[in-house]
C-alpha cells in the first residue's frame, strides 16, 4: 500500500537512486506524508503529524490526503439537515450518538475542504459530549499551521464545521 500510494505521487519505488542530500530529504519528507496519512488517533498524533512537516505545501497536501480517507457518505445523507450552514463550499457532517461519545462522518464537494473535514473529524469524533466541549479547537489549529493560511471564506466554513459539532455536544449534555 505504501509503494503504491507513493508511485501515485511520482516515487517509482522506495529504492529509487537519489542523487543529493536535497533530493533525499525531499523524497523521504514526501514519503512520509503519504504514510502518514494512513493513521492519526489523537490530537497529539495530528499535531506531531503536521509539525514534521515543514512548509505549507507539505500541509496542503496532507490535508487533502487526509480528506481522500473519508468514508463514503451516501447520497441521501447529503441533505438540508446534514448540511453545514456558513461554508462556501457544500460540506455534510453525520452525527451519531451512541449514548457515550459523538461519532462524525463528513464529505465536501472541494477537495481541501473535504480535508478540512477530515481535520476537524479527527479533533472531534469518538469523544464524549463533555471533551468535545473542552477542546480548544483554534489552539490546536493554530498548533497545525492552518489558520494563517486559510481564506477568510474557508476560516468562516472551519468555523461553522467547529461551531455545529460543539453545539449537538452541547444539546446532548442539556438533555
């Protein structure tokens, strides 16, 4: 799988000839953005993940690698209710409770939004309603390298993404 990942983005094979110490690191970088993409449990792990990389391509296109990893959301699921208002491009969120923790599936028509969905899937889902409401999206947003590359129209859309799943925590814990 990460062979075939990698010869996607134009590495033949993991024993390829490199010919500088500049290319090595640009290759082996880029070979870990595409394994990389393959996990991420944690906030921690999604910081520690970014931080390696060191420039906002790199992060541009982990953000898009991440969104490719999404489940498929079916079309009938894609509707007025999923829908998230205050994003320029279409963006879906699914929510399911299962008495313990908020579990989300995303999908978007735009591909870096589609991997902003998946960013933010990754803060939220699988947690209680309690530490959904005590994350400190922005910090950890700011911690990715995110924020300051966002358009205003895209902040605003990772905004309205944040404030619906804080909100349904929020409507849970005041059932």
């Amino acid at each position: 799988m990460f062979a075939l990942k990698c010869n996607i983005y134009g590495f033949a094979s993991t024993d390829s000839c490199v010919k500088s110490t500049n290319e090595l690191a640009k290759w082996v970088r880029s070979a870990y953005v595409c394994a990389m993409s393959q996990h991420t449990n944690t906030i921690q792990d999604l910081i520690d993940d970014f931080s390696f990389l060191e420039d906002w391509e790199d992060r541009y296109m982990h953000v898009i690698e991440l969104g490719k990893s999404l489940a498929p959301v079916g079309t009938a699921e894609k509707n007025e209710t999923t829908k998230v208002k205050g994003c320029v491009s279409q963006v879906w969120l699914i929510k399911d409770y299962d008495g313990k923790t908020l579990n989300y599936r995303g999908d978007s028509d735009a591909h870096i939004v589609k991997g902003l969905v998946a960013v933010v899937l990754q803060l939220f889902s699988g947690r209680t309603p309690q530490e959904i409401i005590d994350i400190d999206a922005a910090g950890t947003l700011s911690q990715l390298g995110l924020a300051e590359h966002l358009s205003p129209q895209r902040s605003n859309g990772l905004s309205a993404m944040i404030a619906r799943i804080k909100k349904d925590a929020a409507e849970i814990l005041q059932a």
